[in-house]
C-alpha cells in the first residue's frame, strides 16, 4: 500500500462560505509538491483541511489506507502529518529549544521527545549556538529554521508548509527553498503552498495550480509550456 497523502473531491470554507469546490491531488513520499495560484485560490485552505485545522464538508484525505478526514489535528499529527504554518508560527517568547519541544507535543513518551529536540539541535547547528535564545528575537530565516526543526520533531511522513518564503528577504527565500529540498532528501513528502514560483518550480516534483477554488492543473513542471500558459492557468483558463 502506498504512503501517499491523497485528497478526493475536497469541499470546504470557512463559516458558511464555500472557498474549495471539489479539488483533489496527491503527494508523494520524498519529493515536493507544490500549489500554486493566485490570492485567494483556496490554496492554503486545502492544506489547512488536511491538516484538520478546518472541517471536511464534503470530500475524503487519506494517508493510504488510513482515513484523515474529521480527525483532530493532534490525531493527524501522530499519523505522521505536520503543518508549518504561514511564517513559520514560532512561539515569540520561548527559546528556541522550547519551540523545538512544542513540536513534540502529540507525542506522551517524554523521553523519546527530548532525545529528537537533542538531535535536531545537533543537526541544525545554528540552533545549537541559540538554543535558549527567544524565538522572537530571532531573523526571519533563523525562525523559520526554528519552525522547520520543530516540523521534524515527531518525525512526520508528510511536512505541510503554508507560504515558507512569505515576508523573508530575496535571500532567505532561496535558502529556505533550500532547505525544503532537504526535507526531500531525508524522504519527507513535501506539499508546499507558495506564491514565489520562481524560487519554487525548480525544486518541485509535481505542481498543482489552483483558481477560484477549482483545481485548473495538476503535473509535471516540464508540462508548463511557458509563462504565459502559466498565467492562463492563474486566470482559470
């Protein structure tokens, strides 16, 4: 059975309003899909469905055999999918080893939680130098460092980020594109919403693009002719 993260005929919004109208994609164990589309598309409401942050009105998500759909957040975390907000969603006034601790927080085995924060901070070795450092005093790109680390605590199957580049210098865009590539590399599947399609596309292993609530493609990146396919694509076409 494959492990892969599916979504069917997705219905959902918030309050009474309708945003998603019946999309469904997939992603893939170690490699990075992305969505595409512009503001207000529906993209970062599909993955807060899938992360349970908001109701499945019609529709079924699966990870395999394994059904998501109307479970708690903390329920999906332990089946193995983590969402990174927009931003990151560091905690401002905890340390950074505090944030780490609050990404195993599904988690009852203390002891297994404290042993990943300890392996993490070793493996990220800026963290290590800040680890009792307030989250909020951190860079943009530290606390999204911060944020990625904290994704990896409960060591998911599956790794949701909401926009990781937005409100982060040309820069920091490309390193953290670079560390999202290596989420794949540890064979994390990846499903990235991101409006910095430059930065994104050449990192991506399958793409989405979503208007007006509707699935408008789903492929490869080489099955983009060109921008102005692209730009169809945005307008629904």
């Amino acid at each position: 059975m494959s492990e892969s993260l599916e979504v069917e005929d997705l219905v959902t919004g918030y309050g009474k309003q309708e945003i998603v109208h019946g999309v469904s994609l997939a992603a893939r164990p170690g490699r990075i899909t992305c969505i595409f589309g512009p503001n207000g598309s529906g993209k970062s409401t599909v993955i807060k469905a899938i992360a349970g942050a908001l109701p499945v009105w019609s529709g079924e998500i699966r990870l395999a055999d394994r059904t998501l759909s109307g479970r708690r957040v903390h329920e999906i975390v332990r089946e193995g999918v983590v969402l990174m907000p927009q931003g990151g969603g560091v905690f401002p006034r905890l340390s950074v080893e505090e944030n780490l601790r609050m990404g195993g927080y599904s988690i009852a085995d203390r002891h297994w939680v404290d042993s990943r924060v300890e392996a993490l901070i070793g493996e990220f070795e800026n963290l290590g130098r800040r680890r009792h450092v307030a989250a909020g005093s951190l860079s943009g790109g530290e606390q999204m460092m911060v944020a990625i680390a904290r994704a990896l605590v409960p060591e998911p199957r599956f790794v949701l980020l909401d926009e990781p580049s937005a409100g982060l210098s040309p820069a920091m865009v490309h390193d953290t594109i670079e560390r999202v590539r290596t989420l794949r590399d540890r064979g994390v599947g990846v499903l990235m919403v991101e409006q910095n399609i430059r930065e994104a596309l050449p990192v991506a292993d399958h793409i989405y693009v979503l208007a007006g609530g509707r699935r408008q493609f789903g492929g490869s990146p080489e099955q983009i002719r060109d921008d102005a396919q692209l730009m169809s694509l945005y307008m629904g076409g």
